[in-house]
C-alpha cells in the first residue's frame, strides 16, 4: 500500500454499468487527477481482491461494500475507506428517528444488522449530499462527509432551456424508473386533466412504455439525456412518504434546473438545500399545491423563463464537478493526515 511520489493514490469502485459509477467513479477521478496531485484508478468486484485494494491510500466504494472479513483485513493495513452513499441502504433501524421503533427494528433485524453495522464501523466516512441523512450515517456508526451531489446532464452548462411563449400545448416532464411510476399515481388527473383542457404534453423518460395513452414515454438515454429535457417547459418531481424517497439525493431536480427548466417539486431535505421557493423552483405539499403551480407556470411563459434561468443560474455556480471534487479533495486530505498522525 502507499502513494507514488507523494501523490494519493485513490481506488474508485466497484466498476458497474450504473450512471453512479459513471458519475462518482469515472467523472470524479478524471477531475480529481485533472486538479490535484492525485493518482485515480478504478477496482473491481464479485468478489472484491484483497491484493488489488491494499494497493491503494484511499478506497472510494460507490455504494457497495466488501464483506466484513475483508474490510477487517484492511482496516488492519490502516486503509482508508469510503463509502459514497448515492441512494443505497444502509440497514433498517437508522432511518427510524423515533428510539422506540429504533430498538425494536435493530433487535427485530438483528441477525441481518450486525454484520453491517460492523462494516460501518470500520469506514472513515461516508459520503452524502442530504442534511436528513447526516443522523442516519451516524446512527450506522461512522463520520458523515457533506458534499455537493455534482450534476448529471453536463452538456446543459452552456445549452440549456430558452423558454417558448406559449400557453398552450406546454410540455410537462419528468423522468424516472417504472419501478417508482406508483408514486406519481396522486396526480396523474392533474396530468390528465392538464393534457384533456390545455392541450399538455405529457412526458416521461423511463425504461419502459407505461399504460396510459396520454402520456408519451421516451426511453431514457443519458447520452441524449441533456439534449432530451431541452424539449420541455416544466419538470416536476412527486414523491411518495417512504423512507426510501425521504432520504433520496436531489440528482433528478438537479438536472432539471441544470437544464434551465423550472421545477415543482414535493421535496426532500435534500432538495430544500438547493431550490429556494419561488426563484429557482416551487415546493408542493399537496396535489392542489402542484396543480395550481402548473397551472401558473403553465399560464405565464415569463415566470417560467425567469425561474427556469435563476435555477440555472444557481445550480452550476454551486453544485457543479468542481465543487463536489474541491470537497471531496478536503475530506480526502483530512482523513489521510489524521490517519498520518495516528501512525
């Protein structure tokens, strides 16, 4: 183990097809290497290789963890280890907040807990971008890292949405996997009544074609992703009241106010830190929230052009790659000093 030539040699993985990886492995190292005295490269897993991990200063998991026996293994070589949160699960009983329910899931789950909770224990920190998350990662037994989540659609930093005039014929948008569609089942009517009376199109970017025949569902592309949204006039974003969406990072509004679009969203902690209401997007709490705020955006191009270039605006000055790499770079170098000094 050990850096080459005073560089930090940092290990990002595992390698997977996910748009994760893409982001927070290969885009992130690539940056990281571009700025810093940095030597980034990238392992791989099923199984994870002792020989290949002990390697490196720093390992980065993108949200998959070794076994325990061999987090064991390297902690033992004083390595540095990092997970990188992006929507994964940690175990049951640290998303509870009321100690009751805690408990009894931790003993209820125990036999499937520990072991994890174990693995935590033996990380330096954990990245995440939600201010709901920063008692989950502590609860789990390791040191929150808050970072930016940097945005997806890069092209949309210099071509982004010029809104239209027009009041009629808007095209509502949003994008997601079929698996959550259920969510938005609150308000399809507003869609469709919004489709049936004004003549809205109604988009969704999935993976797969839905059942309703007034909505138009396009395969999503992340290659097309950035020149795809540019077709729309308003992005929304519903959610339901798991634990799941409660805690989800603000990846999907990011990228639409990356692309310059005015976003109504029913929110997370985490998308109240980077939307301020009514001058880079709107929060709804209830389905005659949403339908009214589409109706007002719908009815005044002005107000979405003044919005949609304010999130722009916003969004790149402050969650852009280079903000999230200058953060990660100051944890990194926090952690490998502390970890110096400790030896």
């Amino acid at each position: 183990m050990g850096s080459r030539k005073n560089e930090l040699s940092i290990g990002f993985g595992p390698i997977t097809d996910a748009n994760s990886f893409r982001q927070s492995g290969e885009k992130v190292a690539a940056e990281l290497e571009r700025r810093f005295d940095c030597t980034c490269e990238f392992f791989s897993w099923q199984p994870f290789d002792y020989l290949e991990l002990r390697e490196y200063d720093v390992l980065i998991f993108i949200k998959y963890l070794p076994e325990l026996e061999l987090m064991q293994k390297l902690k033992a070589e004083k390595m540095c280890m990092i997970l990188d949160y992006q929507d994964t699960f940690l175990c049951p009983s640290v998303y509870e907040d009321n100690r009751l329910r805690r408990l009894l899931k931790h003993l209820l789950y125990y036999r499937l807990e520990r072991r994890s909770l174990q693995q935590f224990r033996l990380l330096d920190g954990c990245i995440i971008c939600s201010p709901l998350l920063d008692k989950v990662v502590r609860r789990a037994g390791t040191r929150p890292l808050h970072l930016p989540r940097q945005i997806y659609n890069d092209a949309n930093e210099h071509r982004f949405k010029q809104a239209s005039d027009a009041t009629e014929g808007v095209v509502v948008y949003w994008t997601g996997v079929w698996l959550n569609q259920p969510q938005n089942d609150p308000v399809l009517p507003v869609l469709r009544r919004l489709h049936d009376n004004y003549g809205c199109r109604i988009l969704y970017d999935t993976d797969r074609k839905g059942e309703h025949s007034w909505i138009e569902y396009r395969m999503f592309d992340s290659a097309t992703w950035a020149e795809d949204m540019l077709k729309a006039d308003i992005a929304f974003r519903w959610r339901d009241t798991s634990n799941l969406q409660r805690f989800k990072d603000p990846n999907k509004v990011q990228g639409y106010m990356a692309a310059g679009l005015p976003a109504v969203v029913c929110p997370t902690d985490s998308e109240r830190a980077v939307i301020k209401h009514g001058e880079t997007g709107f929060f709804v709490e209830t389905v005659d929230e949403f339908e009214e705020t589409l109706m007002h955006l719908m009815k005044k191009p002005g107000l979405r052009d003044c919005v949609g270039r304010a999130a722009h605006r916003h969004v790149w000055e402050n969650c852009s790659l280079r903000k999230h790499v200058e953060g990660l770079h100051e944890h990194l170098m926090t952690l490998t000093r502390a970890r110096v000094e400790v030896q």
